[in-house]
C-alpha cells in the first residue's frame, strides 16, 4: 500500500488540489475511485470515512483529513517546497485558500457542474447566471492580483497557487476567457510547467464518464 491514499475522482477540482500537491513533491501516493455521479459518495461505506459526503478525503497512516484546504496545509507542513516561508507568508496562504474555497472555486464549480454535469432540463438559467457573474467578479480579483507577480504568495509556489488554480484546467466546460485573463493563463502555465504536473483527466480515476466522449 502507498503511503499517501487519496479518495476522489477526475471531474472534482477539489480531489485535483490534493493530488497535484503529492504529484509535484513526487509523494508515494495512489487514488482511491469514489464514484460521485452514481452516488459513490452518498453510501453508508462512504459515510464512514467522511460525514460530509464529499472528496476529496486523504489518509496518511492513522491520519484521514477532509477539505481540500486541509489537506493541502497538512502536505504543505510535510513537502516544505510548498510550504509558506514565514508567518506572514502563512496567514497570506490561509487568506487566499479561504477566499478561493468561498469565492473562486465555490462559484467556478458549482457554475461548471451545472452547464456540463445536470440535464439540460433540469437546469435552472437564472441561476446559472448569477452564477457566472460571480465567477466572472472572482476570476477579475485572482487576475488583479496576479499583475506583477508570478504566485499568489511570495516568490515561489504555493498551496495558495494550487488551491485557487484547481479547476482552471478544465478548458471548455469553464467557458473561461482566456483573452480577458492574461496573468490567469500565464500564472497556470507556470505551474504547469512545474515537474510532476498532469492534467486532472490523467491524474485521477474517473475520465471519462460512461457515454461520454473520451
């Protein structure tokens, strides 16, 4: 068995936050399928490893951590590479994780999970776009910021980088403009570039779903 186990699946930018993490720092690490679409997440078995119904979940010995934030701060204090590099650099990391796993993430993914993932039937066009406009209001303050500069935090990489860029690799079921982001599309080209990287459809279980286009 690995040292590192890591439940999730392709599709959650979230589970791609944690394995991207163990991938860069080369981690011995293997992914454990949840098969969210068909309510993987949702059975008693799952419900005993996280009460929440959610993944990703990561188990390091006795250790099993929930929330994507709290696994990257836990990898962040075992791969120092990632790590922030004072306490000040710290509480920056925690604001930027916190503000993406509200803001950015939370609107980002639940914008894409509904225009890719539900039928088109039972999606609900009001919300949708209320939706966009407050991924479109988080994208512009993550491009604000990254005006002269290469990472969110400091002069190195970051979990802050890697939890705010967690679902911006998957291309056309963002509907992310990519001429109206320069600093978005060059700072995620930098990471990756970073040795260890992989798109999330080839780092997790999962892709493609059944009847889907590969």
């Amino acid at each position: 068995m690995s040292e590192y186990r890591l439940y999730g699946f392709a599709q959650s930018g979230n589970s791609y936050k944690a394995a991207l993490m163990l991938s860069l720092n080369g981690a011995d690490w293997e992914p454990v399928f949840v098969d969210f679409f068909n309510g993987g997440s949702r059975t008693p078995e799952y419900r005993a490893i996280n009460e929440m119904g959610e993944a990703p979940v990561l188990e390091h010995g006795e250790t099993r951590l929930s929330q994507s934030g709290v696994i990257l701060d836990y990898l962040g204090r075992r791969f120092r590479a990632f790590a922030p590099q004072s306490e000040a650099d710290r509480l920056e990391v925690l604001r930027w994780t916190l503000w993406d796993n509200h803001k950015l993430t939370s609107y980002i993914a639940s914008h894409r999970f509904l225009t890719n993932f539900v039928p088109e039937e039972k999606r609900d066009a009001a919300v949708i776009a209320w939706l966009d406009g407050r991924a479109k209001t988080a994208l512009k303050v993550l491009e604000s910021h990254l005006e002269g500069r290469e990472w969110i935090v400091g002069d190195r990489p970051s979990t802050a980088d890697l939890s705010c860029v967690g679902y911006l690799y998957f291309g056309d079921e963002l509907g992310f403009d990519e001429a109206a982001h320069p600093n978005i599309v060059r700072w995620r080209a930098a990471i990756a570039a970073l040795p260890g990287w992989k798109h999330p459809y080839e780092m997790l279980p999962g892709y493609p779903l059944p009847g889907a286009a590969a």
